[in-house]
C-alpha cells in the first residue's frame, strides 16, 4: 500500500498534444493485479477498462464485450469478489484488485466449477456469449446468498441479459447448485 | 473516450487540492456513470481524480439518533446493511429497486447522488441539449420524451434525475455532508438537487471544487409504515417512468407524520410539503390519498409521449401511501402490486 501511495502521489502527466494529434500520451501507469490467482505487474493508460485489459492485453478472451456501457452483463468479472460489470470499470482504479474471470472458475486440474457444469446439464445456453457472464454472476449470486427462490435468482440475475432467452434453464441450473449446496 | 490523466490522492484534503488545481476535472469512484458517459464522449474530463480509496469514507456509522453513510459505500453495502434495513427499510428497498447487482456493487452513495439524466439527447452528442452544451436547444420537448419530467420543467430542459436511492434519501430527509477548499458544510437533500431552470447543466448545488463525503440520516421515524413503489418499462433493471416513496408515522387508523417524494418525474426528487401536510391527523383513507395525489400532481404537464405519467404519478402516489398505511409495503422481487 505504501508504495502504491508513491506511485500514485505524484499524479500522470496530461496528454498536452492529443487535440492536435501530436505524439504525447499520458505515462502508462504501472499497477498490479492478480488474475485468476496470478499475480501481474502491468503497464495501463488512464482509459483502459478492465474489459479491454483482459482480452486484448491478457488475451482472456472469455470475458465478452457486449453493449460496453454496463447494459448487458456479459463483461460481469469479479473484483475482490463482487461481481461487476469490467467495461465500466477503468483497469488503473481496480490497481492492486484480484480479478477472477470465467478462465479462473475451473480448478487448476481442470474440474469445472459446480455451476459450469450445472450450465452444461441444464442447457443454460444457446449462442453462448453471455454464458460466461451469466456463470460469473451466478457463482458472485450463490455466495451472496439474498437469493433463495427461483423468482429471487430472476431477480438477481436481471443484470445479465440472454438474447436467446435461455432464462430459463439459466435460473435451473442456479437452482440445482443451491440446492446441492444448502444440502451439505 | 478523450484522453486524461489521473490521480489518485491519499487523503482527502489532497483530493480536494487535486480538485482544484484542475478546473476540468472529474472525480471518480465506481465509475458506473461516468465512464459510459465518458465512452459516448459525453462527459469529456482532462483529468480524473480517484477517491476510490480515500480513507474513511466507506463506513456506516451512528450519527446522533440517526445513521451516517460514507461517501465511498457502494450500493449493495447500504442496501443490506442491518442497521439501514432495520431503521431505515424504505432507503434499503430504493436501492434493491435500482440497477443491477453488479451496478450496484460497483457504484456508491457519493456517485448515485451524481448520477446524470438519462435523456436520450443528453446522452447523444449528434443532438442539441442544453445540459450538455448550454444554449443549444432542447430537442426532447417536441421529440422522444416518454421518459421525461412532468413537473418542474423548464423551457430549457424536461430531463428527469434518474436515482432511486435519491427518491428515498428526500423522503427521509437526510443531509448531503461535502468538503471544500473552504471546509465542510451540510446540504439538506431538498437543496442538494436543482430544478432546471436556466441553467440546466447545473444538476445540483455542489460546488465544482467540492467532494461528497456522505449522507446522514436523521432519527428513525417511519421503519413500519412504508413503501418505495417503482413502475417502469420491463420489471427490473430500468429506470422509472414514475415512482413513489411514501413514509407514515401511523396511531391505529391516524396519520402523523408524513412524506412522500417522486422519482421519474422532475430534476430532482419531488415533494410537495404542503400535500404531506394534508395527512397529519387524518384517518387513512383512499379519498385523503386521491386529494394529496391531486396536490402533489398540481402544474403537471406532460410534452406528449409522457402525457401519460400524469395519471401514473397520480394514481402511484394513491397506492403508494395505502401501501404504507397497511403496513406491507412493494416487494422488490415479487412485482405484482397489491
């Protein structure tokens, strides 16, 4: 933390020649994040999100860029935790955050995450783009634990959007893993 | 998205002093607002100041008989926090109603409260609004206005503010705590936000050198009786096309004290003092409610495509408060509205 005040106390020079089309940037700024339980020194500019850090920086293309202004749900990561929506969430004010994308549900062996393999035998998905989106949330909504029924998942899976209309099968398969887990 | 640069101050008083230095900076802190509006180039900052991490502002605490709620505590911490659902459920239930829950751990009290219309012509820069670029004209009036304001209006601009945790916090009349370079002082939320007028790009009376440090609740009045009824477009994740918090001190059968704010209607959260006054004393009562509804709705008009939020506002305000005297108040996961 101390050093992250160092590094950030003396502020990013201001890209004076932009307008003009002239060459000077502002600095990238070094930060730090642990993604997917790696840690990684990275260098960002001020207007990188995290969405675009991932995919064309990280090449974790899994996490999909849909309406890229917090509409859909299908950049849903999460962020110590939480989940949110990463096009909206620019990479340098997330410096020093563990991220976890649909690439870091899996065990390191390759056993899928309860609610992947939930996605699978429910069918919870036709085109499959906001699939991975849908299993971040869902997996931040099981450990959140507002939600019981299946008209509280809806509720709560509202900021995902499925264009095939997959809902259904998607609450199902939210439902199976939260039974499995409220029986053990 | 512009170019700009960044800091990210340590303390507050440096926030403070970063915010000066640069008149055309933005502070930061979930991002949700501003970075979309900042994608559609809408808001164009040369420099974003972070407070994400300025200590001390993301704790909820006691504050005298009421509750204080730092700037910096997302909207999924206030809304399950236990104090706040136990005194204050109407603040809790605003707060579930709006967004989604990835918005809303994102975003946080300072920032709902800075949140911007959600005008389509605000929001697209090939068009003319006066909020975006004073003196160039207000096309919603005669264009797409079915989500615009009814009350409150101006010649100049119909946008409506689009927070429900807004239409909640007027309700309950808490106060906006902010810091300057001339130190702290305390906006009552029926001054935080502006009507229109001539200066539409003015959407609230905090100074641009100022930061929100969070808002403190008074004493609990009204965790019983009260509701935050939303009715819009498709039953989550929109914004309101009108809502309603109603909150009533109950005796029995007899209304003491009374608020009651609109949301999706005006500039700013909507109360009529003088309507709540109509119920002090009185029996609960859907001929009382109508009546206060009338009041409230006093001077509305709509701009054609919202014509209808007239009605919808009146009749919400009705079924508003007969939630809140009966004590049940609108479930935000079950929608249907008794």
């Amino acid at each position: 933390m101390a050093d992250l005040e160092l590094k950030t106390r003396q502020g990013f020079a201001p890209d004076a020649g932009h307008e003009s089309g002239a060459s000077a940037l502002p600095d990238e700024i070094p930060i730090t994040l642990t993604v997917n339980g790696r840690r990684q020194e990275l260098h960002v500019r001020p207007w990188t999100t995290l969405l675009d850090l991932l995919r064309e920086d990280m090449s974790l293309y899994g996490t999909k860029k849909g309406c890229d202004h917090g509409q859909c749900g299908a950049c849903t990561v999460l962020i110590d935790g939480q989940r949110m929506n990463s096009c909206l969430a620019l990479a340098v004010t997330k410096d020093g955050s563990e991220i976890t994308t649909i690439e870091g549900l899996a065990s390191p062996d390759g056993t899928l995450h309860p609610l992947q393999e939930a996605f699978i035998e429910h069918d919870a998905f036709q085109c499959g783009y906001c699939t991975p989106g849908q299993i971040c949330s869902g997996v931040a909504l099981l450990r959140e634990g507002h939600a019981k029924t299946a008209e509280e998942i809806r509720e709560h899976m509202s900021g995902n959007l499925c264009r095939c209309g997959a809902y259904t099968n998607i609450v199902d398969a939210i439902e199976s893993v939260m039974a499995k887990e409220t029986a053990k | 998205m512009n170019r700009f640069s960044y800091a990210r101050p340590g303390s507050v008083a440096d926030a403070v002093r970063e915010l000066a230095g640069h008149p055309a900076a933005k502070v930061i802190a979930g991002g949700t607002n501003l970075v979309d509006l900042m994608k559609y180039n809408v808001e164009r900052p040369t420099h974003l100041v972070d407070v994400g991490r300025l200590p001390g502002l993301k704790e909820i605490e006691e504050a005298g008989e009421g509750l204080r709620i730092g700037a910096l505590v997302s909207n999924t911490a206030a809304a399950y926090d236990e104090r706040v659902k136990e005194r204050y459920p109407l603040l809790s239930s605003a707060i579930l109603a709006g967004a989604s829950p990835q918005l809303r751990n994102a975003a946080t009290t300072g920032g709902n409260l800075l949140q911007r219309t959600r005008c389509y012509y605000f929001y697209d820069p090939a068009t003319p609004c006066n909020k975006r670029e004073p003196g160039s004209g207000c096309p919603a009036k005669n264009g797409q206005n079915r989500i615009l304001a009814i009350l409150g209006t101006s010649e100049h601009c119909i946008a409506t503010h689009p927070s429900d945790m807004c239409v909640a916090l007027a309700a309950l009349e808490a106060v906006v705590k902010v810091v300057g370079p001339n130190g702290e002082r305390s906006i009552p939320m029926a001054d935080f936000h502006r009507l229109p007028g001539n200066m539409p790009e003015k959407d609230t009376n905090l100074h641009a050198d100022e930061i929100i440090l969070g808002v403190e609740l008074p004493e609990p009045r009204f965790a019983k009786h009260y509701t935050y009824l939303k009715l819009r477009d498709r039953l989550s994740y929109a914004f309101a096309l009108v809502s309603v918090a109603a909150a009533l001190e109950m005796d029995g059968d007899t209304i003491g004290e009374a608020r009651i704010a609109l949301g999706g209607v005006a500039h700013k959260p909507w109360r009529v003092e003088e309507a709540e006054m109509m119920l002090r004393g009185k029996t609960a009562d859907r001929r009382v409610f109508a009546a206060v509804a009338e009041r409230i709705l006093e001077g509305a008009q709509g701009f054609g495509h919202n014509d209808f939020k007239v009605d919808l506002a009146r009749r919400a305000v009705i079924r508003a408060l007969s939630q809140a005297a009966r004590g049940t108040p609108q479930s935000q996961t079950d929608k249907r509205i008794q």
